[in-house]
C-alpha cells in the first residue's frame, strides 16, 4: 500500500514542480516585459517635460520609425554584418591567445611570478589610448581595429584562466602526479574542468567587451560598420537615426550576452553552480 502511494505522488510531484516552473518563467517574462514597456513610455514622455532638449532627443516612437526604415536597408544589415564580423575576428584571436598564455603562465610558477608585474601594468591601459598607435601601424582597415578588440578582450580571459588554473586542488595534483598521469592528462583531465567555470565567465565578459570596442573602433578609426553609420548621422543631425543605431548596438549586446549564457549553461551543466540555479 505504501508503495502504490508512493507511485501515486511521484508524478504529482513532478507535475507540481513543472507548474511552479512555468509559473516562475512566465512571471519573469512578464516583469521584463513591463519593464520594457516602462522604459518606452518614460522615453517617449520625456522630451515633453523640458527636462531635455526633443531637438537632440527623439521620442520612442521617432526612433522606432527610424529603426523600422533601417531594417529595409541592404546597407544597414551590411553594416551589422560588418561589425560582427570585426567582433568575432577579434574575439576568437583574443580568446585562443589568452587560454594558451593563460594555461601555460598559470601551469608554471616561474612565469607567473615573472610576468605578474607585466600583467599588471599593461591590463589597466585603456584600449582606446592604442588608437592612435593602430592606425600608425595598419591604417584605416580591420587590423587597426581588432588591434584594440583583442587588448580589450584578451584579459578578460586571460585573467580568468589564470585564476583557473591556480583553483586546482594541490592535493589532487599531487595525487595525479603519483599515479603517473601524464601532463596532457593532467590538463585535460584535472585543470580543464576545474578552470572551465572560470574560462566561460572571461568568454561572456570578453564578448561584450569586444562589441564596445568594435563600434568604438568603427567611430573614430573610421571603419565600415555601425558605429561609422553612427557618426555619420549624427553628421547629418539626424538624431533618430542616431538613437535607432545606438538601440540596435544594444540589442546586439543583449543577444550576445543571452548566447553565450546559453553556451555557459549547456558547458557547465555538471557543474555545480549551474546545478544550483537549476534547482531553485
């Protein structure tokens, strides 16, 4: 009897936990739904009120409208096209380089101690002041802009890996070492999975990065993409255009960071952090 009830409330168990589930899901769609729907409307009020001057700040439905014509553009999906191809050029070189230097600074202690000062001084210089020593180099085209790109992301992983590598249990090292695990076992098997966690988290970072630097590149060295279409109309004072690019620069942000969450998740289903998540 016992275990006939047992059976009874296991799928009422299962169906309790799917509902609260779908109940929670909905409430967070619907609360970022309102909020959306708040910020529109407090933008589309606010040049009314004189707080700013509607010459320079377009309501929500005029930017939209500019937005809404953009979509029909061929150039403007160029253009799109083009600074994601310059973010993802620059992401990829700067993400290999950085888990490579990453894995094998972090592996030794000499070099760790070596470059810490390097490290140190070259992460704080902003990406921007290397502007002027790109286009030296490369000129107006994408090398002077992934340049940039990659200083900016590349310690974003970088750091993270190094941190990674260092989280490795010494124990169980140690205990790989007298079982007489080779080093590529040691890497694939101990300090990948435990420096994974932390090479997501500098990916997503990175990949955010890499956008604002993309677009800023495209600003002031003059490279095709969005972030020249940017400047181009604010040229021409066509102020909805302008805030249509910037409304797009932050919808691309958004859909990257909502990628790579989904990659993080998917790598990381194992780990306990995102187990975590799961069942809460």
């Amino acid at each position: 009897m016992t275990t006939t009830s047992a059976r009874l409330e296991t799928p009422v168990r299962n169906s309790a936990r799917d509902l609260t589930g779908s109940l929670r899901a909905l409430r967070k769609v619907g609360l970022g739904v309102a909020g959306i729907v708040g910020f529109l409307l407090t933008w589309q009020l606010l040049p009314g009120t004189g707080l700013v001057n509607p010459e320079y700040f377009p309501t929500a439905t005029q930017t939209l409208t500019a937005l809404g014509a953009q979509v029909g553009d061929l150039e403007f999906w160029r253009n799109v096209g083009r600074t994601m191809t310059a973010w993802a050029i620059g992401l990829a070189l700067a993400a290999i380089l950085a888990a490579v230097l990453g894995t094998v600074i972090g592996l030794v202690p000499f070099l760790r101690r070596a470059t810490h000062t390097v490290v140190e001084f070259l992460r704080p210089i902003p990406s921007v002041a290397l502007i002027p020593l790109a286009v030296l180099l490369y000129g107006y085209q994408l090398q002077a802009a992934l340049i940039i790109i990659v200083f900016a992301s590349f310690w974003q992983v970088f750091i993270q890996v190094l941190y990674g590598v260092a989280d490795v249990d010494a124990v169980a090292r140690d205990t790989a070492k007298s079982y007489g695990l080779s080093n590529r076992s040691q890497i694939v098997n101990l300090v990948f999975p435990t420096a994974l966690p932390y090479l997501m988290t500098g990916l997503r970072l990175a990949a955010a990065v890499a956008l604002i630097l993309a677009i800023t590149a495209e600003m002031f060295i003059g490279n095709p993409g969005i972030g020249r279409a940017i400047v181009f109309a604010q040229s021409a004072g066509d102020w909805p255009l302008v805030y249509a690019l910037v409304v797009v620069t932050g919808v691309l942000g958004l859909i990257i960071n909502l990628v790579f969450r989904v990659i993080e998740r998917r790598s990381l289903s194992w780990h306990q952090s995102v187990r975590g998540e799961e069942v809460l």
